[in-house]
C-alpha cells in the first residue's frame, strides 16, 4: 500500500521553538490554516482511501479541509502522536531542545533504549507508532493509499526505522509544517520511503524560514 505521513499545519510552538508534545496541543497559526488549505490541491492526483489525525487538535484541523474536498471522515487514530517531550514538555530553552533532539537521534541511530527526560523509551515510541500504522494498513489493499497527518518528531523517526535508512541521510531529514514522507509497502514485507517532501505540500512560499521549528528540524541543524 501507499502510506503519505503528512506532517501538520503550523502552530504558535513551532514559531517559538517551544516543545508541545502533549494532548490536545495547540491550534494553528494563520500560516498553519493556509498550509492545511493548500494541501488538497498538492495531494490532487494521489489516490486516497482514507484519512487519518492523531490526538493532537493541530492535526485535526489541517486535516479538515482534505477531507472536505474528498468527502472523506478524519479518522482519530490513537498512536500516532508526537514523541513525547517528557519532563521537557513546553521549554524551549537550549538545554531542552539539546536534549530532544539527542534523543531523537540516538533511536534513528538503533538506540531505542535511550529514554526521553522523564518520557518513554525508543521501544515505547516504536511500538505505540507502529501498532497504530499496522492497524490502517491492514484495512487496505495493495493499491490502496491511506494519508496520516502526524507529525515532524515522529515522521523522521518512524521513517527512519520502518525504511532502514541509512543513518547520513536520516540526519538530514528536515520536514516543515506540512511536509511528507512517502512510503510504500506493508508492515510485513517492509516499507520503503518513495519520497521525501520535506517542504510546505502548498510550496515553498509556505515556509516560515524565521520560526524556531525544533520538531520539523533534522537532527544536525536542531
């Protein structure tokens, strides 16, 4: 099947580099309403069998107008939420951020021992993500696409792994709001990443290059 990790639309903490992990999240900027508008027309040509959101409100309203345009319910898929910040939820401060991200890589890395400050583990985020994926794709046929707006922590993560990408490349795996990771595959036989899109579905005139965007940003540069 064809699996399209769509990361959401912006939000306040991604202007301010701020780490909101938890549920509901914040809502969206007036940048982020505009990305979430684009994306119906940037996904015009692929298939779409159904629509997926997580917990967080954020990938909920960038969902909605994809789902207008193709009459598809938004399905709220426990599972697929952000990495969670731990003991470092809403700080953005250097010392958080420094240790975010060095967690981040150490599971692409296979460290999936490595717990977040007072989080979970790589296992915990692994299981939890890849459960709720297994559980979409087995809805579908091979031919069939599914599309999940998640987000930036997560899809690089989950990409990495799930891919088996090579760990060069997994570092510089940006995704801004709106982004995409496409794969193909099952959870049986593997998935290989197709595409990576890490710009605004809607272009890059969508790009907020003046926020602190921590979660969307590859681990070298974050």
């Amino acid at each position: 099947m064809r699996l399209l990790l769509v990361r959401h639309g912006q939000t306040p903490a991604n202007v301010a580099g701020a780490l909101d992990t938890a549920i509901p999240g914040l809502g969206l900027t007036e940048l982020g309403r505009a990305q979430a508008a684009a994306v119906p027309e940037a996904l015009a040509a692929e298939r779409i069998d159904s629509l997926h959101a997580t917990l967080l409100v954020r990938t909920q309203l960038t969902a909605a107008p994809l789902a207008a345009v193709r009459q598809l319910p938004v399905e709220v898929s426990p599972g697929l939420e952000e990495v969670s910040a731990g003991s470092l939820e809403m700080r953005s401060d250097p010392e958080a951020v420094a240790g975010y991200v060095e967690c981040l890589a150490a599971w692409m890395a296979g460290d999936l021992d490595r717990a977040m400050p007072g989080g979970p583990d790589g296992r915990a985020f692994w299981s939890r993500y890849d459960d709720a994926i297994s559980a979409i794709a087995a809805r579908h046929g091979p031919d069939e696409t599914a599309v999940v707006l998640s987000h930036g922590a997560a899809i690089r993560v989950f990409t990495t792994l799930a891919a088996r990408i090579p760990l060069e490349q997994a570092h510089e795996l940006a995704i801004a709001n709106t982004g995409m990771a496409v794969l193909e595959g099952d959870p049986a036989s593997g998935w290989h990443l197709e595409r990576w899109h890490g710009d605004p579905l809607g272009g890059t005139s969508l790009l907020d290059v003046n926020a602190d965007d921590v979660t969307g940003d590859s681990t070298d540069d974050a």
